[in-house]
C-alpha cells in the first residue's frame, strides 16, 4: 500500500506541534504516513486544496475550524451540533469531519477529581466547542468574558454569562483561563480582583494556552492550587484525531505512549 498522507491547515501553522506527534505515532505503530504542515491563506479553498495535494486525512486549526465544517461530506453529530471541525478523514472519496478538541479537553479536565462547577473566563470558538461538551457531561459552566458581545450566543445557548464589569461572585470547582491572554503577552484574563476570590475558594486550575507559566497559571501556583496548561488538550485532540485517521484499531494508551514524546523534544 502506497504512503498516507496526512497535514494540518492552518495560518499560522509553523508553531503547530501536530506534526511531530504524529509522526511519533506514525513511527512507532510501524504505520506507512507521514504528516506534513500546510499554510492555508484562503479557507475556502480547503476542499480543493485537500484533493490537490492528495491527502488521506487533515487537523484544521485557527482560523479555518468553520471553513472546514462546510467542507465536509459527512458530519459526527458533535461536529455538527457546534459547527466546527479540527479533524477531516477522506474514505470512499468522501470527507468525514470530526471535532476532536472538545473531547480532548474533556478528557483532560476529567483528571480532576469532585468537579461539578466550572468557570470559563473567555468566550472564543474554543470556549464554544469546549463549554458544550462539559455540558453535556453534566457539568455546570459560567462564561465570564471582557466584552459583552461575544457571550451573545452562549447567553442564546442557556449559559449562565458575565462580563467583568456584571460578575456576581461565586465559588467555581475548576477555574480555567480559554482566552489568549499570557500566550503572547504577560497579561492576565480577568481583573486581579476577580481572580484572587475565584481562584482561591476553587479546587483546580487548567489554562487553555500551553508550553508556558502564564500569569494565570503563576497566580494559581500562588494559591497553591493544582494546575495545568494547555498540554493534555492538545495531546488528547491529536489522539483521538489519530485514532479517526487510523480507523480505531488502537488502544488510546498505545498512541498516547508514542505522541507524548513530542511534548519532550
Ligand atoms: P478566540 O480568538 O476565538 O477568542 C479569544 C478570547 O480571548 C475572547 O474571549 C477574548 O475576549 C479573550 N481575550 C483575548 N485577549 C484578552 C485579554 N487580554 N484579556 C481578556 N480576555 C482576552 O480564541 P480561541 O478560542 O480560538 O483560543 C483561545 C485560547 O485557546 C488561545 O490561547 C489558544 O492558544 C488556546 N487553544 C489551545 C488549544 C490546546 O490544544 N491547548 C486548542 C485551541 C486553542 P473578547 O471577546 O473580549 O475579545
């Protein structure tokens, strides 16, 4: 059988440790593919360009997650219900389109134990995605963003929502920081004065952006919560997003061995 080729489509795309995950995966399953990145200017050329370049399989990262939704034959309900996918399988000529960041986030979060009650400070296409799925699961979440505009459709959705300037405060179980404050900057998600009364009547922290202490996470290690970044959530997208490419026949503790690996090169 000829190589598999898999990608991720993205702009920016450089940074994306996807790649080497993969190939991790790849290499040490004995799997004949290699995955490779691609720097996506127009998303709507998504579909063309996945055929063009003769693909078995994509991760589709920011800002194409919805351009990636309209480009698929076939949705999984989850997928569809928050129109936004992150994994694309070509089988019988057809697209499959999956989203696996939610999953992965959910699993990353179910490491925590006695959560019932979950702040999300941010309201992004992650927070989208993400704040479905735990509700689902039966968690309680609250949206507290900067501005009011974007908590329009989570309040639409039956979120209970704040701004910082209308937050009544409460006690979280989890405190989690979906916005991208501290990735590029040293600044926090929220006023200090919020955070130092969530943060320390909460059982755990989890910060969405990884690879770094962000000022988010160093208040956390503050109040001597336990924490962790963004790392699981993008380990356990790619998993489940390997698993989709590779047709389910192996064990998620196989794959997970062979891709963490990346988080250490
Ligand atoms: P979006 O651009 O869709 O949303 C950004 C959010 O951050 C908005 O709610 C925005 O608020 C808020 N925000 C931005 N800057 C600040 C600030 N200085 N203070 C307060 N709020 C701010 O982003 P995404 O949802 O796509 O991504 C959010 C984060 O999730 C990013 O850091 C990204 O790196 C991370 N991520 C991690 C993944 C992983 O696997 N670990 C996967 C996907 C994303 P406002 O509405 O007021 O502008």
């Amino acid at each position: 059988m000829s190589k598999q080729l898999f990608a991720i489509f993205g702009n920016p795309v450089s940074h994306s440790k996807s790649p080497l995950m993969h190939n991790l995966a790849f290499e040490g399953l004995d799997y004949n593919a290699c995955y490779g990145r691609y720097l996506l200017n127009d998303g709507a050329k998504l579909r063309e360009r996945f055929f063009d370049l003769g693909l078995k399989g994509i991760n589709i990262t920011v800002p194409h997650k919805e351009y990636a939704y309209q480009a698929c034959d076939h949705l999984d309900p989850f997928a569809q219900k928050v129109a936004a996918v992150n994994t694309i399988v070509k089988r019988g000529g057809e697209l499959y389109g999956y989203n696996t960041d939610a999953p992965g986030f959910l699993k990353a979060i179910s490491e925590f134990d006695d959560i019932k009650t979950v702040l999300f400070i941010g309201a992004g296409g992650t927070a989208r995605s993400t704040s479905i799925i735990l509700r689902d699961e039966g968690y309680e979440v609250t949206i507290l963003n900067r501005s009011p505009q974007r908590l329009q459709s989570f309040k639409e959705e039956g979120f209970v929502t704040a701004t910082f300037e209308d937050f009544e405060l409460d006690t979280f179980d989890l405190v989690i920081n979906m916005t991208s404050a501290g990735l590029e900057d040293d600044l926090l998600p929220a006023p200090q004065s919020i955070l130092d009364q969530v943060i320390p009547t909460s059982k755990a922290c989890v910060d969405v952006i990884y690879g770094k202490e962000t000022p988010f996470l160093k208040l956390a290690k503050k109040f001597a919560k336990p924490s962790k970044d963004g790392s699981d959530m993008l380990l356990y997208q790619g998993i489940i997003a390997f698993d989709h490419f590779t047709d389910y026949q192996y064990e998620f503790d196989e794959i997970k061995a062979l891709m963490q690996r990346a988080f250490l090169l």
